[in-house]
C-alpha cells in the first residue's frame, strides 16, 4: 500500500505529538510543516510560513491542523479550497460564529474534516458508552463528575496568556469534559456555573462549579479546578496520557442510573439483581476495556477517512454542539446569569 503523505500545520506541543504517531505509523509519512514561528523542521522536513504555501508546493494527502485555536476555522477552510481531508485541533473554533461557518462550508461542499476530540477514540470512553447506551445501568439518572488537579507554576509562566481571559481551565480543559459527557448521557440543554480566582487571583477562573440538564432528563454536577492538589482527573486516572501522573484506582466520573451505576475510567460497575433499593445489595463487575492511545487511534481512523473508507467520528457539527456548551458555561460563570438553556 502506498504510502498517505500527511502535512502538519503548528510545531507545538500537540503539533509534535501528531508528528510522532505519523512517524510510528506504518501507513503514512510526514512530508512538510506550516509554521511562522519556526526556525527548522523536524527531521528535515520542508518548513513553509504558511499553510496555503504549503498546500500549494507540496499538495498532501491530509493535514494536522495543530494551529492556535484563531487559525483552526481558516486553516480547515484552506484545506477544504484545495480538496485536502484535515484534521482540525479541538477546539473546532474560538467563537460560535467561526464554528458555525465552518460547519456550513462542510455541509456545502461534502469535505472530509475531522475534529481532534482525540478522547471519542479512547477504548473507556467506548466500553462505558456501549455500556450505558445499552441499558447496564437503566435509565440514567445523575452524573457526577471532576477534572480537579494542580497545573504548576511553571504552566503559567511559560506563557503568561494562561493567567488572562481565555486561558482558564473552561477554556482549555473542560472543552474535553464537556465532549466526554455528551458521548456517554447525551446532549445538554442546560448550563448553570459559579467560578472562583480566589487561590491564584488571575485574572481568570482556577476553581469552577458547574451544573448540567441533559437531553433524557439527567442531571449532572460537575467540579473543575486546575489549582487543588488532587488526582480526580481524567488524564491522571486514566492513563492514557503517560506524561501525568498517574492513579489507576481512582475513579473521575460516577454516572449512576436506576438500576446501577459506572465509575470511570476504572469501568466498574454496581448493578442491582432484584429489587434496586439502598436496603439490598449491589452485584459488583468491571466492564472490560484494552488499553489503547487515544492520539494513535484517532491517527488511524484520519488515515481511514484520507482514503475514503470511513466518515469522521467527529464531524465539525457535533464538535460545535461541544463548543456552545463550553463557552456558556465560561459565560455562566462570567457573568451568574439564569441557567442557559439550548434549543434545536
């Protein structure tokens, strides 16, 4: 089989972890890198300023969208003119205005584009999902849910925007969370949030509260902090990022129903044999679950849509529902306004 010759746009950090999937893989190669800011290339690869210069000398197979989150919606917009299936970084966009604008050029010219909410790929994620779609703990009832952990001094002084508007963990981490929650209950319909700086007092959230309605009528809490010395968060509990620490007998979400419940990522599973009552006991399991990367599984499936053999797992249309979420709980929590509500 011929080789896919794949380009990426963005050198930092998620731009060379794509990188090395593409180097590990066995069905593609790299064959240039867009980056104003670079001085060289990895690996000597040809090193363009631009994407569209890019697209025009070297016309690739597919691209890596790993740009900052401003570039994501004209960079795919650039690889849509040319013809060229991409992969757009979450989030798909900044505003719901540049989303929604993608998306329709999407719909409009039947163009391959897949978004990188890179967890729709995680095995838990999917056992759990199947699990609950399936009726292992009936009808859904609650979620209760965390990403509370502590990002070190050094995150911020590296790049002092993370201390500013924008780069609190709403923007930044809970993007994720929100796309996790949505594959295993369901759309949300409403948002409620109370935010705190009190520990860092930036002027951005460290400490956020926030509340869920989901479509089938669940409830959901959920809790995020980036300054609690804590391991309550997917990446340390999960193992599937090997650069955090990692607590693979904690649990971050309980996702309880009304005959049983499921806690992640460990998957077990309490499920009630008679009667469900707090009286009688529940029946203990785990579901199972292969390890997998995430990153290399996505990668996978992008090479997949390259060749015109599978859709996008996440289209840029469900990538935006994950954005509306998102961003009205940065506005909840920005402003404590009513409960936000969503409407088809």
């Amino acid at each position: 089989m011929k080789k896919l010759r794949v380009a990426l746009a963005g050198l930092g950090v998620i731009g060379r972890a794509h990188l090395a999937r593409i180097a590990a893989s066995a069905e593609c190669e790299a064959c240039a890198v867009a980056d104003p800011c670079a001085s060289a290339a990895p690996e000597g690869l040809p090193l363009y300023r631009s994407l569209a210069e890019l697209l025009d000398r070297e016309r690739p197979d597919g691209v890596i969208l790993a740009t900052p989150n401003a570039a994501h919606v004209e960079g795919a917009l650039e690889c849509i003119a040319a013809g060229v299936p991409c992969l757009v970084e979450k989030p798909v966009a900044d505003t719901l205005a540049d989303a929604r604008r993608l998306a329709a050029a999407v719909a409009a010219s039947g163009a391959a584009v897949l978004v990188g909410h890179h967890r729709r790929h995680s095995p838990i994620l999917q056992a759990a999902a199947a699990a609950i779609a399936g009726g292992a703990i009936g009808r859904v009832v609650a979620v209760m849910a965390s990403a509370v952990f502590a990002k070190p001094a050094r995150y911020f002084d590296e790049a002092p925007w993370r201390s500013r508007p924008g780069g609190g963990p709403i923007l930044i981490n809970l993007v994720h969370e929100i796309d996790n929650l949505r594959l295993l209950i369901g759309d949300i319909v409403e948002v409620q949030a109370l935010a705190s700086n009190a520990v860092r007092g930036f002027a951005v959230e460290d400490t956020v509260a926030i509340n869920l309605r989901f479509a089938n009528g669940a409830l959901g809490s959920f809790m995020l902090s980036d300054c609690a010395a804590s391991v309550r968060s997917w990446e340390q509990t999960s193992g599937e990022n090997k650069a955090y620490d990692h607590h693979g007998d904690e649990d971050c979400y309980l996702v309880a129903g009304t005959r049983g419940s499921l806690a992640l990522p460990t998957l077990r599973l309490l499920s009630a044999e008679g009667e469900a009552s707090w009286f009688e006991p529940l029946a203990a399991s785990r579901i199972e679950a292969s390890p997998a990367d995430p990153l290399e599984r996505q990668f996978r499936h992008f090479c997949a849509m390259i060749r015109g053999e599978a859709p996008p797992l996440m289209p840029v249309a469900e990538a935006l529902k994950t954005l509306e979420v998102t961003l009205a709980v940065a506005a909840a929590a920005a402003t404590r306004q009513a409960p936000t509500c969503f409407t088809e």
